[in-house]
C-alpha cells in the first residue's frame, strides 16, 4: 500500500537527518516530524470506512459563514453570529432523528493553558505600562514646559503624570495572550471547574426553542461561550444524512487549543466552501488559506467552491452598477424595466465578481514559490465561476409579507436600491440559495469519488514533500562543499575588505534606489485608507431579535356548548400555551461590533501597509545597485553568498506598527444605552449612535493611517543609514564563520561526503 511505502521513505530521511543534524544546521528535521504528524491523522480520516463526506465553510470573521448555514438548511436562524473571533466556537452539523445540541467544554489541560496565558498577558501588561511611565517621565524632565499644567510650593512646576493608552500596551502583547485573559475574565462568572473536560447534551421540540438555548453556549454573550470548545448540532434533515458540515470560526484563532482543533478538522474534511463577503472579495488571508491548508490537507481542486457572499450590500454599494443595469434595461418596455434591471445588477455583478477572482488568482498563480498542488488547485478555480449569495433576502422572503422588524430595514434599503418591489419569489431567486443547495446535494453523491482523490493527492503530496526535501538538502550540501574547495583563509580576508570598500564608496546609488521605493509607496497609502470606508457597512448591523417566551393563559370556551354554557351563567373555561414575542436589541452588538470593526480596519491597515512594500521588487532593486558595483567575474566576489548577507538584512525591516483604541466610542454607547438590552422604542436610537460611532471610528483611524506615512519614510530613512552596516556585519560574521570551518576542513568535507552519500541512496 502507497501509505506503507510513504512510512519507509519518512523513516529513512528522518534517520538521515538525526545523524548529520550537525552538518547544516536548519529546522527541516522539525518541519518533517510536524508534516508526517499531519499526515498520519489526515490518511487516517480518509480511509476511515463508512464515514460521512465531510464539508467545510471557511472563511474570515464577518463573511457571512453563519447566516448562509442558517439560509442553507434551517427554516429559523439557528446559527448565532460570533461578534468577535475569540467567542466564536467550531460548529458541527449533521443529522439525527429528533434535534439536540452536543457541547464540548475544554479540556483541564486547554483550561490550564488559557489561564497561564492570561497571567502572561497581566504580566507583560505591568511591564510594558511601567516602561512606558518611566519614559514619559523622563520625558517630562528633560523639556522646559512638557507636561507641566500647574505650579507647586515657591511658584515651582510640577510634572503632570501622562496618561498611557492601553490600546498602546495591548499592542505589544499577542493578540492569543489578551483572547486568553479577556476568556478567563468573561469566566469568572460560572464556576470553570465544574464544566471542563465534559460534555453536555441539549434537547429541545423543536429548532426554534434549541436555537434559543444554544446562545448560552455559543452567542457573543453567552454565559458559557468563554468555555466552549465546540458546538455539535443534529437536525432531522433528510439532506445531512451522508454528510456532516463543519462551521469553522476562522484558522487565525486566538486560542491556540480551538484554532489546532479546527485545523485538524479541516484536514480531515474532503469539500470546502470559503465564502468571502463581495466588499472584501478574496483578500490575502483567503488566498493563504487556499495555498497554506488546504493543499496539505489534500483537497482536490474539484471539490473546492468559492462563493462571494451579501450581494445585498454590494448593490447598495455599487451605484455606478446601479446605473448600468437601468441604461440596459432601457432597451426592454417601460413595464418590464424594473424587473430588467434587477437581473441585470445580478449579471454585472456576477461579472465583476468573476473578473477580480481572475485577477487576484492569475496574481498568485504567477507569484514566487508556487508549487505543483498550489498551481493546479488555483488553475482549476480560474476555470471555474464563483457564486454569489444574499443569504438574508432568502430569510426577507420567507418572512413576507409580515417581515420581523429585524429584516424590515434591509427589505427597505434594497427596494431603495434598485427600484424594484420584491415578491417572495424574486427574494429567492435573488438570494441564490437554492442553486447552493443543489451544489451541496452534488458533492454528497460524489462522496467516494472525492474520498479516492483525496487519498491520492494525499500521498502524491507526501511523496512529493519528502522528495523535495531531499533535494533541498542535498543541493545545501553541495553548496558546502563548493565554499570549502574553492575558499582560504587568505581569500576571505580579501573578499571581506573588497565588499566593505566598494559597498562604503557605492552608498549614494543604494540610498537612490531606497528612496524611489519609499515615493512610491507614500503614493498608495491613500488607498489603502479609502478601502476603510467600504469595510465599514459590514459592521453597521445592529440585529433586532426577538425573544420568544410561553405563558398559559386562561380563556372562555366558545362554540355552541360553550355559548350555552355562558348563557346560563355557567361559562367553561379552559387554558392553553401561548407564544409571547418580544422585539429588541442587544446594546453589546454594537458595542462588539465597534470593537471590531476598529480592530479589523486598523488590522487590514497594517496589513496593507505591510504589503505595500514589495520586498521582492525591493530586494532586486537593492542587489542590482549593490552589485553594479562590483566586477562579477572577479574571483574574490562570491554573488551567491552576497545576495544571501543582502537579503538577510533587508528582511529585517519591518513597516511601522499601528495603534488605536475605540474605548471611548463605546464608552459613549454604554453612558447612552446601558450594557443591555433596548427595547422596540429605543433600537432605532441606538443604530443611528453605532452609524455616527463607525463613521468617527474611521476618521480617528484614518489619522493613524496618515502619520504612519511619516513612519514609512523614517522606515526606509533608517534602512538607508543602516542598511550597508548591516551587511557588511553580516559578510564580517560570514567570513568568521567560514574560517572556522577551514580550520578543520577535511573533516568537515568527509561529514558532508557521508551526509550526500547517505541521501543518494534513499
């Protein structure tokens, strides 16, 4: 069997590895004990008998995951929405007779884990706060006025202390340290103990009345969300048999324990669906998680579906398609004009959706390092058309005509934006659900077609790592040994004081170079800022909810024996369960949703200010200034060696880091609204508050953004100070290095010899 063959081979390489570790010192003998790890667990669920297919929906927070699950297989919102990635749990949907809930608490050990983080994150907190003091008051001493607002005793300035930002502090601490405490601060509510390492069962008549009961396990404020680990749910639907779906939360999950979790299970899954909301279409993060998890997990290109989510919102944004869908639908009669432009919108949209995935996958298909599983899974998505989805018109028309008032406002403003009264029937066709639903239906006849590839790709993948991993070392060796024939002692005196010379005498061409780089990307980060303002709408929902709670009531009997009855004054009384409703909304939605909507704009910031230095470009702009000085041919100029000490230095720059707080944003909503609840009367005040909250949030961080251009030219400033240094540190300690090895060089060269030998004949 290929699995059995594939063990050998890993056997004889890690072997290989352990006994010339000393030889190149590298991570690779790590980096293979991690990937067959993977392997094994990934191998096992395929050929696992008689399983279920397993589906995964992926994508990044606030891409509409929950709400096309719950438009996708419930008759009512099933699923909550997770405000935040840290209380947001891994879902498991499949079927049983009669619906329950399963929940998974961590495990003692998890617990444990979150906990020694928290008191890291407290720890590190003190630190940094106490750092960040004594700078400021160093500060404050060594200027005339800084920080002196009023006077002491004889007339005397006294130093007003400053105030440090936590946003500042919490900055220097990984986001996984502060998830950890904000988990075990949210906690300290219940007693943890008796909940850790168990599990508990949750069985209700119907969805409606599990839904409910679910939020106290998974909602944003739920009172046992910091706990939960994962959330299992069974449904009586003739459709999940044969399959089971998995609801990921997202692979950048703060807490480490939940975020292995659901990479495991996705490497276990055999179909995945990534939504990405149309406003964010395929961003970097979605891209990575094509290249970096799903290709190791052995998911065949085939059974990987992208669907661009909330094409409500895309209209409504979009007006420029607006106006080309009614130009269009001008050429039809005036009375069939409105229902025209509807279809159009849907066609130019499917069309601009379908021109950015070509875009953006034709961008890393031809990008560096892109190996052969990473090619044919990005060729197979440029062959193949992303569907579009509103997941709330089809809620919007189920509930017509009597809308909640949850759905109301969205019916409204999409009737605004394209001038046309929707029916029940153009809701549903404008959602797209159905045709999803058939897709999913498709993957489940496919079950052991995919399960066969997936056994494939999986040890085509292995074979294919384990030999390029031989390669990989072996041409290290080579490179060893060329550097010690062809090197002494004498030599690597002359080269260093080569480099150094010419590098010295050549700074202004390098300094040019770094300074062309640095307009050109104070010129884009304007754009990087006005995309801020789309992002915003997929924060500007506050959900209005409806509690639904059942009280017996006492009523007369009518009919004609209960008429009689009344008449003679004897009137029959009876009771009965009545369903109450109550409208409101939650005041920690906005309060969430400002939080992270500044954390998300403030991290898609940085993310495009890390991005917009093209460190390829930038590097072989660099390398051709610094090597135009020197004479290749020159046999005391190593060109392999240099570009290695170049580049090596340049990766050490690093774009500035941004901070920003919206503390007192939300602040504000709490001394408006409270922490709770607002009934029917005040939501409407309350959206109109988050509205101007997202509108100032983004103005403040918008300023962030612009003084980070004084950052970036102070970033290349320092590059062009420090940069040549650098290198020349580097080619110093290079040199030092392979000194030592020529010392002993006849050794070091028989070590190789056996370590070359010993891959050759694997």
């Amino acid at each position: 069997m290929i699995t059995t063959n594939i063990q050998t081979e890993f056997q004889k390489l890690h072997n290989v590895l352990t006994r010339f570790k000393a030889d190149l010192p590298s991570n690779d003998l790590l980096e293979l004990d991690t990937f067959f790890k993977v392997y094994e667990n990934n191998i096992q669920s395929a050929i696992e008998s008689g399983r279920n297919l397993r589906i995964a929906i992926v994508g990044q927070m606030k891409a509409g995951k929950s709400s096309f699950l719950n438009a996708l297989l419930f008759p009512v919102d099933v699923l909550p929405k997770a405000a935040t990635p840290m209380t947001a749990a891994l879902t498991k949907i499949a079927y049983a007779p009669k619906p329950y809930v399963e929940i998974e608490f961590y495990s003692h050990a998890d617990w444990q884990q979150i906990e020694e983080n928290a008191q890291e994150y407290t720890r590190q907190y003190l630190e940094k706060e106490s750092e960040l003091l004594q700078q400021a008051q160093a500060s404050q001493s060594t200027s005339l006025f800084g920080g002196m607002s009023r006077f002491g005793r004889n007339n005397a300035p006294v130093a007003q202390p400053k105030t440090i930002n936590s946003a500042s502090i919490q900055q220097e601490i990984s986001h996984e340290l502060r998830s950890c405490y904000e988990l075990v601060e949210i906690a300290k509510a219940i007693n943890v103990h008796e909940f850790l390492g168990k599990t508990q069962k949750i069985e209700a008549d119907n969805l409606a009345k599990l839904a409910l009961q679910m939020t106290n396990y998974v909602g944003s404020t739920g009172k046992y969300t910091a706990i939960t680990k994962m959330l299992s749910l069974f449904a009586d639907d003739e459709r999940l048999k044969d399959i089971e779906i998995y609801d990921t939360p997202g692979f950048n999950d703060p807490v480490v324990s939940r975020g292995t979790q659901t990479r495991k299970f996705l490497g276990q899954c055999d179909v995945v669906f990534l939504l990405s909301s149309v406003n964010q279409f395929l961003t970097k993060s979605d891209l990575a998680l094509l290249r970096e998890q799903l290709t190791s997990a052995g998911i065949d290109s085939k059974a990987v579906h992208i669907i661009a989510t909330q094409r409500d919102i895309a209209i409504s944004m979009d007006r420029d398609l607006v106006t080309k869908a009614k130009l269009l639908a001008l050429q039809k009669p005036e009375t069939e004009r409105d229902k025209v432009t509807v279809g159009a919108m849907v066609y130019l949209l499917q069309q601009k959706i379908e021109s950015m995935a070509q875009q953006t996958l034709q961008l890393h298909l031809t990008g560096d390092s892109v190996d052969d599983t990473t090619r044919n899974l990005l060729t197979h998505l440029l062959e193949k058309k992303p569907a579009t989805v509103s997941a709330i018109s089809w809620r919007m028309a189920e509930q017509l005509p009597n809308l909640g008032s949850d759905l109301v406002e969205s019916y409204h403003r999409l009737v605004q934006d394209t001038g046309y009264q929707f029916s029940e029937a153009d809701l549903r066709s404008f959602s797209n659900i159905v045709p999803l639903r058939d897709m999913m239906g498709e993957q489940k006849h496919q079950k052991h077609e995919l399960l066969a590839r997936k056994l494939d790709n999986l040890s085509q993948g292995a074979n294919t790592y384990l030999f390029n991993l031989k390669q990989k070392t072996l041409a290290n060796i080579d490179e060893r040994l060329a550097q010690l024939d062809n090197s002494n002692i004498d030599q690597l005196k002359r080269r260093e004081e080569l480099l150094t010379k010419k590098l010295r005498s050549g700074k202004q061409g390098i300094s040019d170079t770094l300074g062309e780089e640095s307009d050109i990307i104070l010129a884009k980060v304007e754009d990087f800022i006005s995309e801020l303002y789309r992002l915003r709408d997929q924060f500007s929902n506050i959900e209005t909810l409806e509690s639904r709670s059942y009280r017996t009531e006492t009523y007369e009997q009518g009919g004609f024996w209960g008429g009689l009855f009344s008449f003679f004054g004897s009137p029959i009384y009876r009771t009965r369960e009545v369903e109450v409703v109550t409208t409101y909304a939650q005041v920690q939605d906005s309060i969430e949703q400002i939080e992270a909507f500044a954390e998300e704009s403030l991290s898609q910031l940085q993310n495009g200010l890390t991005t917009i230095v093209n460190m390829q470009q930038l590097r072989k702009n660099v390398l051709k200034s610094a090597i135009d000085l020197f004479d290749t041919e020159d046999a005391d100029f190593d060109l392999t060696s240099f570009k290695s000490q170049v580049n090596q230095c340049l990766e050490a720059f690093k774009p500035p880091k941004l901070q920003y707080s919206a503390d007192a944003f939300t602040k504000n909503i709490i001394r408006q609204f409270g922490s709770g609840k607002v009934d029917e009367n005040q939501i409407t005040r309350l959206k109109t508050a988050h509205r101007n909250a997202l509108r100032d949030v983004i103005e403040e961080v918008a300023k962030v953004g612009r003084s980070a251009k004084i950052d970036i030219e102070n970033y290349f400033d320092l590059m062009q100070n420090n940069l040549l240094e650098n290198v020349i540190s580097v080619i110093e300690k290079d040199v030092e290095l392979l000194k030592a090895q020529l010392n002993n060089k006849e050794s070091a060269k028989q070590s190789l010899g056996e370590f070359k030998q010993a891959l050759a004949t694997l």
